[in-house]
C-alpha cells in the first residue's frame, strides 16, 4: 500500500478538526462555567408547610446495597408523614427477599413504605418509575438509584426550589463513596467531576439546555405527565424525559453545591458496561429529540450547545479511525518547514488534546481548591483511559446509529464505600461481559506498541510520547477485562470465601 500518499495525511487532518472540534467545545463550558458559576439560584420562597415527598428507588438484583440504600433514606432530614417511600423492585434473584425484609422494617418504624415488585421487566429503569409513579402520593418525585446514600439534609436543600412553580426537576451532583478505592475510581471520578461540576454547572447558568442525572435528583410530578411521561425506547430515559419536558417550557435547576454520594464501578467491566449504555442511551436520544431542538423557539446558542452535547459521543468513532490513520500518517506526511508544521499541527493538537486536559484540572480546581494539584498525575492516565474505551464506545455509537436492541445492562454495585477492603467486591455474583471487546482492544494495543517502537527506531521522540497513551489505555482496558474472564484457582476461591 502506498502511505505516501496525500489522502492520509489529509484525512488524518480532517479526523483531528473533528475532534479539535469537541475539545473547543469543551473551552466554551469552561468559559461559561467562569462567567456564570457563581449565580447561585435561590428558592422563590420556603414552603410553610413542608408538601408530600415520594422517594423512588429502583433496584435491580442489588443484594449488597438495598439495606444501605434504605437506611440512608430513613435517616433523611424530613417529617416521617410526609415520606413515601418506593421501593421499585425489578430482581430476580435473592434481592427480593432482602427488599422485603428492608421495607417492612421500614414499616415497622411507621414508614409509608411500599415494596413493589415487577416480574415484567417491560422498559426497564424507565418501565419501574413510570409503574411507580402511578402509585405516588407525592406531587415531588426523588429518584435515588441504588448505589446512592443521600445526606440527611438532601431535602431540605432542594425542596423549597418547588415554590416557583415553573420549576420541573433539581438535579444536585453526585459524590463519591470510593473515589480512592483503585486507579479505575479515582479517574471515573475525574471524568464525572468534568462533568457535573463544570458542564451541568455552566449549562444551567447560562440558560442552555440540561438534563437529569438519572438519580439524586426530583421531580415534579406534573412536569414528568406534560413531558409525556417516562418512555422506554432509549437507554437514558433521564436524558429524553429532560429536553422534552424543557422543550415544553418547564425549567430546571442544578445545585452543585449540594452533594448526593454513590459508588463508582470498581472493576472494568461495570465501567464498561455503564459507559456503553449512557454512550448509546446518548445517540438514541439524539436521533429522536435533535430536529425538536432546531424546530423549537429557543436561542440558537441553546441548539448549538445541545447539538454538541447530543452528539459528542461521535468522537469515538472519529477517535477510532484517528486510530486507524496514525501509522499511515507517520509515513505519508509532506515535507514541511517547522513553521508550516506548527501552524498547522499546533492548534490542532491544542483542541483535541490540550483541552481535554485543561478541562478535566479546571473541575479538580473548582472542587478542591487546596488538593487540586494531587490530581495532576491522574491526567495521563485519564486520557489512556478515554482511549481504551474507544473500541467499547464506538461500537455503542454504531448499535445506536443502526437501531440495534439491547437491554438495560446494569451496572455492578458492591456496597464498597471510603472504608471497605479490596476482597469484599470480589464476592459478588456479578459475572465478566461475553463479549469479544476486549481481545480487540489487545489487539490494538499490539498494534501501537508497534506504532510507539516503530517511532522511536526512527528518532520521533515526540511521537513515542505522544502516542503512549494509546498502548498503555487499550492494554489497561483489554487486560481488566480478560483477567475477569478468567477462571478463578480453588485457592483464590478458598480465601475469596474465608
């Protein structure tokens, strides 16, 4: 094959614009995150008598944490007579009995708690609200998924925001439980960080679209019906029920001072498994509420922002064909003066990469202003790790695109919190993914190992730094997850038990 040619080299140019096109938009929230920030909302007035609350937990097969989850919720900061509690039931397995036992103990406290159990899994997560729902006493809906432990005083935070009554849905920011469990947490809790704090934050300040969570947050009731209820034909129903319920006028607010704690993914493939179905549920989404955006009468800064955020996950695919074009790139590029090459390359290089980095150290600087630095050498590990799960993502992207069915994965949950030791994770029944993903992945891990030594054997130190973090990001993802495929020794499993 002829690298030399100028089509690899021009379409590895274009592949990059695309993704210096993402990082760009990445500078803008964090543009709007400094100018806007700091315009705290306020609620109208407090209620004068506190109104029905119904708390809705969707559960399934999560025997570590009902009992956790459910203790939490009882230790809440709020008049017992106006709690209702919902436990939404989708298990199969000896979580059912566990739920049972938790709500009567609940009830036998004086709690208004329901167990409510569902053998039709119709429209999973989406499917157990709206059948929950129906039963709901409370005008004001908080979701909190399983993993979650709310703070006592989560709803005296958040409640009194309902007196506006233009106010549909409080999203607060997630915390989290096990940030310094293993590598794996302490940068799943980097990449949310980037998020809830800066985009959530920036995006409601500035008047631009936002969107629920999918937990640690609540409703109005009302604003769910006139949206037109939950609906289950994406795989983040948070997302969909959020642009049409603010497509119909109803306005949300993002309170990123008030923390809601949960558990990361402590093992690969519950990462995977998570990011697979939000980078899909995202793309389903996409399809169904973009052309509403651009119809409606909205400022066109808000479609903009919206198209980025809706599409953003495109970038795995233009990441994987910037896999695809870096060898031949390395061997077709034209000779250049080095000034010709910087002007070309430098910004370039600035957006697709440099912002990436930037964005994710101004989050650690807006949460932990005195410690913000310890993240530093993270960063590189953020960036192989955003890599690695190229190959996962991607393929969530295309199965979106082509209308591929698939269900409502969960994703593991352990009980692990700040204080739990390493082994107690290993005990779950939770099994490895079958999938071939992750021998791809080692593949192309070889791939560029290849590419990082091919570089070095002709004197490119800048390219063998530059690249490294593709081999080290897809041998980290890949080999996570075979190592799980593999059967355990009777020794392991002997100490695993004891």
């Amino acid at each position: 094959m002829d690298w030399t040619s100028p089509f690899w080299y021009f379409s590895y140019l274009l592949v990059l614009i695309g993704l210096a096109g993402y990082g760009f938009h990445r500078l803008t929230i964090v543009y709007l995150y400094l100018r806007h920030a700091r315009k705290r909302p306020t609620p109208k007035e407090n209620f004068k008598d506190l109104p029905l609350v119904t708390v809705q937990l969707p559960v399934f097969n999560e025997m570590h944490v009902v009992d956790r989850l459910l203790d939490s919720v009882a230790n809440l900061d709020y008049p017992q007579d106006k709690l209702q509690i919902q436990l939404l039931d989708d298990s199969t397995d000896e979580t059912v009995d566990i739920c049972a036992a938790g709500v009567e103990r609940l009830q036998n406290r004086g709690f208004d708690a329901q167990h409510i159990h569902r053998v039709d899994r119709t429209g999973f997560k989406a499917g157990a609200l709206e059948n929950g729902t129906k039963e709901a006493k409370g005008e004001y809906l908080l979701i909190l998924d399983a993993d979650f432990v709310p703070n006592p005083d989560l709803l005296q935070e958040t409640i009194h925001y309902f007196t506006d009554d233009n106010i549909g849905m409080i999203q607060t920011r997630w915390g989290h439980l096990n940030r310094n469990f293993n590598v794996l947490t302490r940068v799943q809790a980097m990449f949310l960080d980037g998020h809830l704090e800066l985009e959530q934050t920036a995006r409601n300040r500035s008047g631009r679209f936002f969107t629920f969570n999918g937990t640690g947050g609540i409703w109005r009731k009302s604003c769910i019906a006139d949206a037109g209820g939950w609906e289950h034909d994406t795989l983040t129903e948070d997302m969909d029920l959020s642009y049409r319920a603010q497509l119909n006028g109803w306005r949300f607010i993002f309170l990123n001072e008030v923390e809601t704690p949960a558990e990361l993914p402590v093992d690969m493939d519950g990462f995977k498994s998570q990011q697979h179905r939000w980078t899909k549920g995202s793309i389903q989404v996409c399809k169904k509420v973009l052309p509403a955006i651009w119809k409606a009468d909205v400022p066109l800064v808000c479609k903009l922002e919206a198209t980025a955020h809706l599409t953003s996950n495109f970038a795995y695919l233009l990441l994987i064909c910037l896999c695809f074009l870096i060898y031949p790139h390395q061997h077709s590029m034209p000779e250049q003066s080095k000034i010709t090459y910087l002007l070309i390359n430098g910004p370039i290089f600035f957006f697709a990469s440099v912002s990436v980095i930037f964005f994710y150290l101004m989050s650690q600087r807006a949460l932990r202003p005195g410690t913000w630095w310890k993240e530093i050498p993270y960063l590189p590990l953020l960036l192989a790790l955003g890599i690695g799960m190229s190959i996962s993502n991607a393929k969530a992207v295309l199965e979106a695109i082509f209308n591929h069915e698939t269900a409502f994965i969960r994703t593991p949950k352990y009980g692990i919190g700040a204080t739990k030791t390493k082994a107690e994770w290993k005990k779950s029944s939770y099994k490895a993914m079958k999938t071939l993903t992750p021998f791809l992945e080692l593949l192309f891990g070889f791939f560029f190992l290849f590419i990082v030594i091919d570089a070095a054997m002709r004197g490119n130190v800048a390219s063998c730094v530059l690249l490294l973090p593709f081999p080290i990001g897809f041998f980290y993802t890949s080999l996570s997850s075979i190592s799980r495929m593999l059967p355990q020794s009777e020794a392991r499993k002997s100490k695993i038990k004891s």
